[in-house]
C-alpha cells in the first residue's frame, strides 16, 4: 500500500510539472468551467456528507460523554474507520484542485502541494494503523472542506461570496486547535510507540501548515488592505 501511495505522489509531483510547462489557459472555456462546477459541488457533498456522518456516529458512540484523551472510542469502529478510509482516498482526487490551476495558467503555491502531499500521507497512516486522534483530521478538515467548497462552486458562477478570509481564518484555527488536541493525545492517550511517532508527524505537518497558511494570509490581505490605504 505504501509503495502504491508514493506512485501516486510521485504522478502528482510529475503532472504538476507536466502542467506547468505548457502554455494552456481554460479559464474562458464553458465546458472545462463547468466540469470545474461539477467538481466543486462533488467535493462540497462529499464533505458535509463525511463531517455528517462523522457527527451522527460521535452521537451514536456518546463520543462527548466518554471522551478523555486516554480513550480509543472511534477508530475501532468500523463505520468510523469506513469513513476515515473514504475521506483517506478523497485526499488523491482533491489534486485536481492544483490540476485546475494549471489549466487556467495560474501557478500552484508550494502551500497546495505541500497541503496535499501532507494530507494523503498523513490519512494513510491514520486509516492503516487506526490512529484514534484522527477524528481530528476527519471532522475538522471535512467541516472545512465544505465551506471551502461551496465558496469555489458559487466562484465558478462568478459569484464571490464575501468570505475568502474567513474561510482562510478557519483553515488556521482547525490547524491551532487540532495541533492542541493531538499534542494531548500524545500526552495522555496510551498508544502504541508506532502511532505516537505517527502523531508526531501529523503535528509536524500541521507546525508546516500553520507557517504556511499565516505568511499566505500576511502577504494576500495585507496587500490588499495596503492597495486600500
């Protein structure tokens, strides 16, 4: 399984570079806009499905009622680990959203790539070795996901909802609040050496992505808000 997922990264890595190369925008092209709809509107579902059903099966468990950081309540249900496995191999469709990029002559942030390549390795390991804090990733990232997405279906109508920074204010918070919660796991949560090295790696991801997505912020509001001034 892992030697198949790093083929896949590496075809990820490799397309990426393929498109930048070429000269190609589809931005203007109606069928190309409206498969790029039909994307955006498959992700938004898909999400609010998964943050649905992951809500739906915390209620069943009595998630809240039990929780400490020592128990494993979640990832060894199997309807949980169910959809952990779908929300794991949506994380290889989602390079479509760098793919599109390319197609519309933009360039891919190094933030993106290293989003994507961080999500796909890191929900693998959570799925294989059912790392109990990836309720985290799950619930958060899919509750994310959908706002993200219903923004970028109405973009592609040419309706831009007023809400890209708060979109990127709660992409930051997910990662604050989601690198804390995991730091307790690895505190209290009596794990196998095997999935707390795992964990540590999921918090190193999302040091990577706190950087990231604040410089990211910094520079495309500040500019904006300088251009105002």
């Amino acid at each position: 399984m892992i030697i198949k997922m790093i083929k896949q990264l590496l075809g990820y890595i490799g397309i990426n570079y393929i498109l930048s190369k070429t000269n190609i925008n589809l931005s203007k092209n109606l069928y190309f806009n409206f498969l790029v709809f039909l994307h955006n509107v498959l992700l938004t579902v898909f999400s609010g499905y998964i943050f649905y059903r992951s809500c739906v099966i915390m209620d069943e468990s009595k998630f809240l009622e039990k929780f400490n950081f020592a128990s494993n309540l979640l990832m060894k249900r199997n309807d949980y680990h169910y959809i952990t496995y779908l929300f794991y191999i949506s994380k290889y469709y989602e390079f479509v959203d760098t793919w599109i990029l390319y197609l519309k002559n933009k360039k891919a942030r190094f933030l993106q790539i290293y989003h994507h390549i961080g999500a796909v390795i890191n929900m693998r390991n959570i799925y294989v070795y059912r790392v109990e804090a990836g309720w985290i990733f799950v619930t958060f990232n899919s509750f994310v996901h959908t706002i993200m997405y219903i923004y970028y279906t109405f973009s592609t109508l040419k309706i831009y909802l007023p809400i890209k920074r708060l979109i990127t204010t709660i992409q930051i918070l997910q990662f604050v609040f989601g690198l804390g919660l995991s730091s307790l796991y690895l505190l209290y949560n009596n794990t196998s050496k095997q999935n707390y090295h795992l964990q540590m790696f999921v918090n190193l991801y999302l040091c990577g992505l706190i950087v990231l997505f604040l410089d990211f912020a910094n520079k495309t509001y500040r500019k904006k808000l300088n251009k105002k001034l």
